[in-house]
C-alpha cells in the first residue's frame, strides 16, 4: 500500500474539496456539502478510477486539512468552547472560520496546530484503572 496526502478545503463556493497529491496519472477527487461527503465521495471516486486503471496501487490516505474543514469535520465531537480551550482562539473567532466568514492567518493556524498538539500529547497520558 502507498501513502499519499489528501489535501481537504472547504472552497470560496462552501464546496469542501478532498484532493489527493499524487503522480498516476489518473485523477480522483471527492466533494461535498461537508468534509465526510468529500470524503466518502473520494473513496467513490477513487474506486471508480481502480475499475479502469486496475493497476492503480491501493492507496493509504492521509488527511490534512484547511482549518474550516477541520473544524467543520471535528466540531461534531469538541464543541467550539473546548477547541477555544485548546487552542486560545476566541470560540467566536472559530465560529467564523467554520463559516467561512473569516480565513484564519498563518500565525492563527500554527497557534491551533499547536494547541492541538498539545492536547494530543495530553491525552496520550491518559490511562484508566
């Protein structure tokens, strides 16, 4: 199996848009009204061209995301007060970015990156009894 980067984006049309980087010369994409629609629709999509082009590897993707569709896709499971407590970023401010009312800056991006980081490593030490 061969590991390629999807690039998901919610598009100025509020079409979120999975991609994939890659050089098979056959193109798949997924969209949708939603980052799971886009992706889904990937998946299709590329089953689709693995009809056509059978020798098409059998593709590991991984994911990376704009902040809207990130936060599109992950606000059904940490409300926008939690990610405001992860992150430092207004929950307001977050809102627009869901929206698309407002495109965060690359300083507001890495300051989320980390914030996530952060929680992850937090949550790696959790364990139960």
């Amino acid at each position: 199996m061969k590991r390629i980067t999807v690039i998901i984006e919610r598009g100025s049309d509020g079409i979120y848009k999975a991609v994939p980087q890659h050089n098979y010369g056959v193109g798949f994409f997924g969209s949708g009204e939603t980052t799971e629609e886009a992706l889904e629709d990937l998946k299709h999509s590329y089953n689709e061209a693995k009809e056509l082009l059978p020798e098409l590897p059998e593709f590991i993707f991984e994911h990376k995301y704009d902040v809207a569709s990130f936060l599109q896709l992950f606000s059904k499971k940490l409300s926008l007060t939690g990610l405001q407590t992860i992150t430092g970023i207004n929950r307001k401010q977050l809102n627009h970015y869901v929206t698309g009312h407002r495109r965060p800056s690359k300083a507001t991006v890495k300051k989320i990156s980390e914030g996530l980081k952060k929680f992850k490593e937090e949550l790696n030490q959790v364990s139960f009894v």
